[in-house]
C-alpha cells in the first residue's frame, strides 16, 4: 500500500478512540498522539472553552493545523477528534497518513461512554436531548466513517479487546509492511 506506518483512528464521539488507540500504542510500541490534547495544549483551553470562546470554525482551523504538525510522522496510534474526518481536505491527508480504523458504535453505547463527561462534548450539552443528537449526527456521520480503509465494532466491548482485535488484523492482514511487533 506504500503508507506511512502509523494508525489512524477514527469514529463518532464515544467509540473509545483515546482509551482503545492507547491500549494500541502499547501492543505495538507506537507513540500516542490525542489531536484534541495537542490543541487544548496549544490554545490552553479545553475544547469545550475553545468552542465557548471561539466557535466551531476556529476549533476546525485547529483540526488542520493539527494535521499540518503530525503531517511527516510515523509509528504512531492518533486518536482523532470525531469530526476531523467529516472534511473531505482532512480526510484525504488522513488516509495518506496512515491506516485509517473506524471504530464502530451504536448511539446507546455512544451515549453510555459519552455521557459522564458531557459537558466536554459542545456538540451535544448545549442539547436537550442528547441522544438525538447523535442519532441524527450518527446518521449523517456513518456513511463518512464508512469511507476508512477498514472498521472494527465496539459495542459492549472493552478498549484492551478492541486493540487485541485490531492486532489480530494487522497480523493477519498485513496492510503496510509491518513493524517489530512485541509480543
Ligand atoms: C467532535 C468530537 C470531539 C471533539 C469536539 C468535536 C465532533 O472529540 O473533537 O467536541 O465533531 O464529533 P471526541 O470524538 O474525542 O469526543
């Protein structure tokens, strides 16, 4: 495939792409990258603020830039913020980036993992009625994610089992030539 060897993860808020992409990054011995950490650290803001103060516009310009540091590297697992992939310009630099997974999730579960820390997620705490909101997000989101170079459910599933799955894959697919795997 000629990609660069880093793993991409992307999905709806509440897939578990910061907990499974660490798990991930220990089985492999790959560098952890959190886009939405690099930007909070950049603005010293939680996202939550940056939307507050800023807007959602500004908060997507981060997105990019986000992209435009991570653009040479290799041999990492990145957890993406969940709408990053939703623009096609960012879309495209991702699947040249590396093997883009998208991790699965039904909007109950979404809103199970998501909800503890609600007020982190602008998107959907300036909502009544959250769960509708990422229904309706989902529905429009799905078939986008769906555009990842492969996908992975998680549904009831624990983050550590998630990455042993998506191990198991990159064993037996190879889809870029593989690392040193540390087993
Ligand atoms: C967003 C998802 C969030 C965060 C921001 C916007 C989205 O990240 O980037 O609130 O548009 O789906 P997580 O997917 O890590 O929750």
């Amino acid at each position: 495939m000629g990609l660069p060897q880093n793993i991409i993860l992307v999905g709806f808020m509440g897939s578990g792409k910061t907990a499974t992409g660490k798990e991930l990054a220990n089985i492999f011995k790959f560098d952890f990258w959190d886009m939405d950490k690099w930007i909070e650290k950049k603005n010293k803001k939680k996202v939550s603020e940056i939307f507050k103060e800023k807007g959602e516009k500004y908060f997507r310009e981060e997105e990019s830039k986000a992209l435009d540091w991570f653009k040479a590297k290799t041999h990492y697992v990145v957890s993406t913020g969940g709408g990053v992939w939703i623009n096609p310009e960012n879309r495209q630099r991702l699947l040249n980036l590396g093997w883009c997974v998208w991790l699965r999730v039904n909007p109950d579960q979404s809103m199970k993992r998501v909800g503890k820390n609600l007020r982190q997620r602008p998107l959907l705490f300036q909502n009544n009625n959250p769960i509708l909101v990422i229904e309706k997000m989902m529905q429009e989101r799905n078939p986008i994610y769906d555009l990842a170079h492969t996908s992975f459910d998680t549904n009831e599933k624990k983050p550590k089992k998630i990455a042993l799955e998506i191990k198991k894959y990159f064993e037996e697919e190879h889809p870029f030539d593989l690392f040193q795997l540390q087993k």
